[in-house]
C-alpha cells in the first residue's frame, strides 16, 4: 500500500490554522525528539514521513491522527519547510530544545521538556495508539543523525500518481502536491492529535509562553513545570 499523491490548490508549506493543530504538530515533533534522544533535522522530517507510511500500511492511518502538515516532493526527498522554518525555530525560542554541541542540523530536548514527557509518557503507558506510533519509531534506523538513510529512504520511496506506481524521484518537486500526509492535504484547519490530551497541549502553550531562562536552577525548574502540569489538570 502506497500514498496516493494528492494534487491540491494550496502551498503545504502552510502551518494549520486551529492553533490546538499547531500545537500539536510541536508536540510530536517534540515526542519524536524525545524518543530519539539526539535527531538531525533532516531525520525529524524522513522520520516522520516513515510513521505516516506505516500507518498506512497498518491500514491505521484514519484512526490515529499524530501530525498536520502534508509532505510534497522537493530536492531532499519528501519534505516540508514549515518544519525547518516555523516549527523548529518556535521549540528553540521556547527554551524547550537545544542544538547538540552547537550543531544547528541536530537537536535534543531540554531538561524542563524533557520532565513534560517523561510525565506524558508514564501516564499514557497503556494507550495503544502511542504504543503503535512509539514501535513504529523504534523501527526508524538507529543512526539518526546520519544522512544516508534518510535520503536513501525518502528518493526511493513509492507512491502512486495518476495510476502509476513512482518513487518520489521520479516527481516534478511542488509544494502543491501531497506526498505523505495524515489527513486530507486540501484541509487548512487542522485537526487535534488523538494520541495526546488537551491538558497537555495547554501545558505545552504554557511552557512555550513563558521562556525558561538559562540561570534557573534544576529545581526552579522543576517547580515550574510541576505549576504549569497542574494548571493544565494533569495529575502529578
């Protein structure tokens, strides 16, 4: 089972416009960083893509809704910009990742990012939807700061269009036309990820609105986030 590429009207680069769809879209990117502890930017873009593919090879992609931006054919491959210029830049000026060593194509969490998901994971222990989604990117390569998976991975990959069966590059690259996506491509709104509550989509604002700085101490820090998990009716 492939993707079927999807022309549309619109520019996927497009973040969506319900702001708990923003929010979540950063928290999986958030999650996904979590899981892999240290990722290139490349492989946050070509891991996400491989959960969606899948998914949909799991014939599950209708039932769990983890991310809103589409993916389109461009000179990496699969690819959406909206990730390398609006989502990344955002979890930085939030204090909620850090570049590794000063590497601006890797990340990894922050300690007070890092609290959030250790709470999130434990309390969602027994949901199977996440427990799919975390299999399937224990499946992604272990490597995930090199290049030659992803890439490889990415130009390779099959879709149909127009009732054949191409890899992507063998695609024109368009911003307009649907590679991988986890919902309709011609959808601007954007949905609620269902493998995360609204709390902790309200402690991610919170978190994200109010900057940690640099020079609090561990336990500053810890206080904070224990704050803002119980103002957003998550149980500690």
């Amino acid at each position: 089972m492939v993707f079927k590429v999807v022309e549309t009207q619109r520019d996927l680069r497009t973040p969506p416009k319900k702001s708990e769809a923003y929010l979540s879209d950063l928290f999986f990117v958030l999650y996904l960083i979590y899981l892999s502890k240290t990722i290139s930017k490349i492989n946050i873009q070509k891991c996400i893509v491989y959960v969606l593919e899948k998914l949909l090879e799991k014939n599950k992609l209708d039932d769990i809704k983890v991310f809103n931006l589409s993916f389109y054919r461009w000179g990496y491959g699969d690819y959406n910009k909206c990730i390398s210029t609006d989502y990344i830049p955002e979890l930085l000026r939030g204090g909620l990742i850090e570049e590794v060593d000063g590497d601006k194509n890797g990340y990894t969490l922050t300690a007070e990012a890092g609290k959030l998901f250790k709470r999130y994971e434990k309390e969602n222990a027994s949901n199977e939807k996440l427990l799919l989604v975390q299999e399937i990117i224990g499946t992604y390569p272990e490597d995930r700061k090199g290049f030659l998976f992803p890439f490889g991975y990415s130009h390779k990959r099959k879709v149909e269009y127009k009732g054949k069966e191409l890899s992507i590059d063998d695609l024109e690259p368009d911003e307009s036309k649907a590679t991988a996506y986890n919902t309709n491509p011609n959808e601007i709104e954007g949905f609620k990820s269902n493998i995360v509550s609204t709390n902790y989509l309200l402690a991610l604002s919170s978190l994200l609105d109010g900057e940690q700085s640099k020079q609090e101490e561990s336990e500053e820090q810890e206080e904070r986030v224990k704050k803002i998990l119980q103002e957003a009716g998550i149980e500690l």
